[in-house]
C-alpha cells in the first residue's frame, strides 16, 4: 500500500505529458499570496502560451459577490520545487473581466515604467534584502523565545551558528535550495540581528523580473513555513523594544552608474530620490514608521540623508562604490513588507525618467 508521502512525491513523467501549473497572484491586503493550480496537456516554458484564467474576487477582497470574476494574465514561469517534474509556479496579475487592472495589480504599472526607452537603455538591476521573521504557530511569538518571555540582548545572533542562537536554518536552507531550483535568482541568505529573524536576498534581477522572483520567492517560503508549522511574518517591526526591525533593502544600479563615471550619477540619483522622500516612503509598506525610528540601524522616517558605509542613513553608498568610482547603492527605506513592483519601478521612474 502506498504511503502518503509515496503518492504526494509521484513522477507524473513516468505515466503522462500531463503537467500541473500552480497559478500565484497577490490578494486583497497587497500582501497575501494566494494560488491555485490546473492540469495542462504538456509543458510549458512562454508565459503567453498559457490560457488566463479566473478566481472568486469577493473572497480575496478584490471583487464584490455581485460581479466576483478576476482574471489572472500568466505573465513568469518557474520550475516548482514542491511537484518537480515539468511542474510549475505560474506568477500572474489581476485585471477585470474587461482587461482593466483591478487596483490591487501594483505589476501593470510597473511593467509600463520598465518599457520606456529611457530605462530599457539603462538596464537597471535591482538586488532585494528580504529580512523575515519565523513565529512559533500557537503563540505567534518568534521562533527559539521562551514562550511569554524573552532571549538575552541582541548582539550574538547576526550571521551565527549554534543552537542557542541560530532558530529555523532547516527552513531557511530548505527555501534557499528551492529557489535556486525554481531558477529565482537568489543570491544568498543570513541569519539577522534579531533571534528568530532572517534575510534572503533576490538579484541581481533587470527591471520588472526583480519584483516576480521576488514574490515567487516569498511563496516558495509561505509554502515551506506552513510545512514546517511556523508562521511567516513580514511585519516591519514584529516586536516593540530594544530588538531590529525588518527591512527589504533595495541595492540599485543602473548602466550608467556602473560605468566609468558613475559616482557622479548615483550622487544625481540620490538627490532626485531626496527630493520625493515623502513618495516613497508612503509607498514603502505599511507600518514601516514603526521601524524607521532613527535606531537600530535605520535613519528617522522623516529625515533623509544619505552617506557612505553609513547603515544609519536612508541611502548607504558601499566603500567600494566610492572608491572605483562607479556602482550601486542602497536604498535602506523599504519595510519587509513592501511591494517589490513599486519599489523598483518607483525607483526608476525617479532616478530615470526623471520625475520630482
């Protein structure tokens, strides 16, 4: 008799050319992942070759019960960790039955911003830093506390090892592997200031792929998470006190700043960014004044300032920059919780296209 396991872990190639696609798409909060999947004849490698399809608005709070149709546009493919095989992970946006985006599709605009001249012939690459912190389920307090209670200072945890100090690595390493399966481009992880906190960080991605392997790389991590039975949380400050907030730092370049003479236009970058700091950090994610409070590594949400190798700034310029003259910087502002599509196209439509 097959176990459970047998037939969760069945090769569907043996038997058919039959694959499953898993259609993702962000729900009503701008932050929920939601799926569902369907059998599709063969496999599947063009996005456009793949039919739309629709789900239940009103249960996602997108739609009301009286005209509840969304429609999902396939528009990233990546290889799915969980059924393998010719299996899967189909990112989508959502638009009504007409072809509108509905108001929740932060990607439409966003694809817009990527496809003008100006900022398709500057190439600008994007590198996330997901910080995230894993919860016990019950209590919904964070991974490796005493429940009701608390673990000594921060100070020992960043970048450790033992178990007294480092909670969650099989989930963490699980999901690194599965991404680089999946062929999101993640390009490392690390154990952060706060117990039960952790960072992965997606690029070096171009333009609009930045913000979908950063979703799919979110889902693969709900997904590993609800198997593991711990609660995922992308709140920027899961715990008030002395302890780091969470963050998505955003590393930034384009052609021309990674060029001879490029310092000169990231200085011209950050003073356009400067500029519409109050923009930005409305759109930056929800609770994000929490977190930015002038400490713990952060500058006060109201002030902008920007410095080399200064982690208290809203801007860090990296030594290296600096030195050859030319590279990226990071924008520290984005909370854990903020929508990748309108940071990076925010970004660029500042920096590029020019816009005060």
């Amino acid at each position: 008799m097959a176990s459970l396991t047998d037939l969760v872990n069945l090769n569907l190639s043996e038997t058919t050319e039959k694959i499953i696609a898993e259609y993702i798409w962000i729900g009503g909060s701008g932050l929920d992942i939601r799926s569902k999947a369907r059998t599709l004849p063969g496999p599947v490698s063009d996005p456009s070759k793949l039919p739309t399809w629709n789900y239940d608005g009103s249960s996602t709070g997108q739609a009301p019960g009286d005209d509840s149709e969304v429609i999902v546009y396939p528009q990233a493919i990546f290889k799915d960790p969980f059924r393998r095989g010719n299996n899967i992970l189909v990112m989508c946006d959502c638009y009504t039955p007409a072809g509108e985006p509905i108001p929740t599709n932060k990607r439409h605009n966003a694809a817009k911003i990527f496809s003008h001249p100006d900022v398709v012939a500057e190439v600008p690459w994007y590198g996330i830093e997901q910080e995230y912190t894993l919860l016990q389920k019950d209590v919904k307090w964070p991974l490796g506390w005493p429940v009701g209670g608390f673990p000594g200072p921060q100070g020992p945890y960043y970048c450790s090892a033992g178990a007294d100090k480092a909670f969650g690595r099989d989930i963490v390493d699980a999901h690194y592997k599965a991404c680089l399966y999946a062929g999101i481009n993640i390009s490392g992880i690390n154990g952060e200031v706060m117990p039960g906190q952790w960072e992965f960080q997606v690029g070096p991605a171009v333009g609009i792929s930045a913000g979908d392997e950063l979703w799919v790389a979110r889902y693969i991590l709900e997904r590993i998470t609800e198997i593991a039975g711990v609660v995922l949380s992308f709140d920027p400050k899961p715990i008030q006190g002395d302890w780091n907030g969470a963050g998505a730092h955003t590393n930034y370049s384009t052609k021309s700043m990674r060029n001879d003479g490029g310092y000169e236009v990231i200085k011209s970058a950050i003073e356009k960014l400067g500029k519409r700091h109050k923009e930005h950090i409305a759109a930056y994610g929800e609770g994000n004044e929490r977190r930015l409070t002038g400490r713990h590594e952060t500058a006060d949400i109201n002030t902008f300032l920007w410095g080399v190798a200064n982690r208290g700034a809203s801007i860090r310029v990296g030594r290296e920059t600096e030195k050859n003259g030319k590279g990226y910087f990071e924008d520290r502002r984005p909370a854990s919780n903020m929508d990748p599509y309108v940071v990076t196209s925010m970004i660029a439509e500042t920096t590029i296209i020019g816009k005060q």
